[in-house]
C-alpha cells in the first residue's frame, strides 16, 4: 500500500493568504471512540491496533455509510504516549498472530500503518488514498481536511491511537537510565521538556503580569468537571472524582511552577472520525459540521525552549491565520476547545485568539469568571487532556458533538454554539481548525 506523506504545500503556515480556498467545503460527520486504560495490559483485544479498528467502525456506523464507500484513510503512525518499545524486548506472538501482519511486528502493538489498519478492515475495499500525518490528531484533521478539499479523496477515515506500556515514563535512549548529562539534562527533566518549558514561561508570565499559581485552580477544577462529563474519558470510566481548587493548590511540584495537576495522565486509547464532502454528508446519520479554516505554526524557537515573548507572537499570529482563512472574528467563537496536555500555556492560546476580548495578561483573571459550559464565556468544554487523559483529540471531537448538539451533559448552554475552535498540541508547533454548524 503507498502511503503518503503530507506535502509542505498542504498546511496554510503563513498569514495573507486569504479565505480558504474549501472554506466550507468539507464536512466531519462521524464519531468514533476506543475504551481507555492507564496502561496496555498485554492482550491483543485492548492491543493500540484492536482499538484503533473499534474507533474506526464506531465513526463508519456514527456516520451511518457503508464501509465500501470509504475511499481514503489518514493514520497518525505515531502511537506512543510516552514509553516507547524497549530495545531487546521479545515480541508478544500471541498478539502478532491475532491479526493480519505486516512486516513489522509491532505494527499495531506500538505503532499504526494505513496497510495493518486496511488488513484487518476487510470491509474497507476501496481505499485508494491513504496519507501518515505524525504527531497527533490535530495534524490528522488538517491533512484530511486538505485532501477531501483538494479532492485528493471524498470520504476519508482520520484515525489517531496512543499506547501507554508498564515503565518508566518516556522509556528508552538516556531516560531509560538513571541520569541525564549534558544540555539534555536542562531540555528533557523529567522526561518531558514541554512541561520545564511550560512552567518557565508560565513563571515569566506570572512575573510580568503579576499573576499567581493559584488563580490556575479555577481552570483545572472546570476542566475536570468538563471531562468527567465525557464518558469516553479515561476520568469518567475509571477514576470519576471532582478535582478541588483546594486539591490542586496541594499537589506536588513537577518542575515548579507546574504541579502534578498541570500535566495531563498518559492513557491508551484510540479515535476516529469520517470527513466528506458536503453533498455526500447530506444522506448520512449525523448533522455535518463544516471546515472553515485550518491554520498551522512552524515557529523554532531562538533558544533551548520558547520564551514568553515567542509564544505570546506566535499565538496570536495563530489567531490572526485562523480568523482570515475563516472569514471570521473573535467575537464569532462560540466556544474554544484549544490543547491543554501542559494546563499552563492554555491561557496563552486563549489570549492569542483574543477569546472574548481578552488581551494578554488576562486570562487568569478570566478563569475567576463563569467559564462553565452554563455561562456566557465556556472554556475547554471537552475537559481536554487534563478533563479525559492524554488523547490530544477531545477537543476535536466536543467541539464537532457541540455544534451537532449531542454532547450530552457537556453541551454548552450559556451560548448558542455555532462556530468552534481547536487544536494543538503546542502554542510553537501545532495544527489548529475552525469548525462551524454552517458552511456559511
């Protein structure tokens, strides 16, 4: 099977280049979702293969077309969620020989390909497009997004799944020792260099704008409730307990000034969705929900991580790119449903969208507000990753169940949700859609 890989040419990186060409155009229709668990227990039915092919099904049936009308398929091939295939470590057999191989082994144990994904979905005969976009699922959205919009594909399958195995958190090379030397010893502490750099421009921010750690408390504690709302999350089918402002101002620090509840939990767990075309969503199960516009950074940082001033240009240049391939304002956003794996750079998207009319410096203050689901002014109604569990993709599927209104006890009903945004993972280094109810 020739997979793909996306071209340059299909993400819009750069501002001036006017209303998207498919704004519109291409619709998102069906749902589907995987079980979630902490971590993999070792069998092949809750393997990251088997409920990647569960997600997958659920979105046909959600959409309710037939599987031989599906004709593309966009995979994200990374599965990792942290702890990567030890060197040396004996392939399960009892897994392989569950499915249809590949040459690889570990394709659909810690990693995905197009070809394991089609090899066991006899169902899907006629996929002629298949494209990899690493990463994560807001990466998938786009290509797919692109390509039914290039026409490349009409009806397309956008899959993501993670694998989170027993270990040491992000095993292999240096962080599977004891120790790390060298500059990796200041870019990778603790095994997640996003999180150092997270909490040093969050604590540059608190310097500058004269803000404090603890006006987090009333984010964290919504994106909980939010998530425990979400019944696919791994909080609501395992742990469903509310998160306190009181629990979070206790918890340990990681790299301070972000704490264990300002990094998101590691699961398994897999999602998909099907895109089309308008005309073709018209006869299916659910009500569309179109693309108005996508928008991706590519900003290198000058240094070792960003600094403030870095993620406050960047993220507003995202808002910028986002709002003219829209065709839209601000004030048009009903809703945001922006990545939060690290909690405390969502208040940077937040002001580089200029969400409700916040400028920067002012989001925390805005979390003292009514930010619930109920209130005028809804932040992260999916819960994100810090609501649901790593997944990088709960913010995609709230913000399409929003606008088909059948996000059950998580619909917003402060606003009447109509336009929506989301995407991540990182305010440097991220995809980003703006999905409406309309095509207009």
């Amino acid at each position: 099977m020739n997979t793909q890989t996306p071209p340059a040419s299909m993400y819009r990186t750069t501002e001036g280049l006017g209303v998207w060409e498919h704004r519109g155009k291409v619709a998102a229709v069906g749902v589907g979702h995987s079980p979630t668990a902490r971590r993999w227990d070792g069998s092949p039915e809750t393997c990251v293969g088997a409920w990647s092919l569960q997600a997958l099904r659920k979105a046909i049936a959600d959409a309710g077309v037939a599987p031989d009308q599906i004709y593309g398929l966009v995979v994200v091939p990374e599965t990792t969620t942290g702890a990567y295939w030890p060197k040396g470590r004996p392939i399960p057999e009892d897994v392989v020989s569950a499915f249809n191989p590949t040459d690889d082994p570990l394709d659909g144990i810690a990693k995905l390909s197009a070809e394991w994904i089609v090899k066991n979905m006899p169902e899907l005969t006629n996929v002629g497009f298949s494209m990899y976009a690493p990463g994560c699922m807001s990466n998938a959205i786009v290509v797919a997004a692109q390509a039914v919009g290039d026409g490349l594909t009409h009806t397309c399958l956008v899959l993501k799944g993670w694998h989170n195995l027993e270990g040491r958190y992000y095993q292999g090379g240096s962080n599977a020792g004891g120790a790390v030397s060298g500059m990796s010893a200041l870019r990778n502490l603790w095994g997640a260099p996003a999180c150092y750099g997270t909490a040093l421009q969050f604590a540059e921010y608190c310097r500058k704008y004269g803000k404090t750690h603890d006006m987090m408390a009333p984010f964290i504690s919504n994106s909980r409730r939010n998530g425990l709302m979400f019944p696919e999350g791994y909080w609501a089918q395992h742990r469903p307990e509310q998160l306190t402002a009181e629990d979070y101002q206790a918890a340990r620090w990681i790299a301070k000034p972000a704490n264990l509840f300002d990094n998101d939990i590691p699961i398994t767990v897999a999602a998909a969705y099907l895109f089309t075309t308008p005309e073709r969503a018209r006869d299916m199960q659910q009500k569309p929900v179109y693309i108005l516009n996508h928008a991706s950074s590519r900003t290198t940082p000058r240094s070792l991580t960003p600094t403030l001033e870095e993620v406050e240009e960047d993220t507003a240049r995202t808002g910028r790119k986002l709002y003219e391939g829209a065709g839209i304002t601000a004030a048009d956003l009903s809703f945001e449903n922006m990545y939060d794996g690290f909690a405390q750079f969502h208040q940077f998207h937040l002001e580089g969208l200029g969400y409700r009319g916040i400028k920067f410096g002012e989001a925390l203050d805005f979390y003292q507000t009514d930010i619930s689901i109920e209130g005028p002014n809804p932040v992260l109604p999916s819960g994100g990753n810090i609501g649901s569990g790593r997944s990088r993709f709960w913010m995609h599927t709230d913000s399409i169940q929003q606008l088909q209104q059948r996000a059950g006890a998580r619909q917003v009903t402060g606003v009447k949700p109509e336009i929506g945004i989301s995407g991540g993972p990182m305010p440097l280094g991220g995809n980003f859609t703006v999905w409406s109810a309309t095509p207009d």
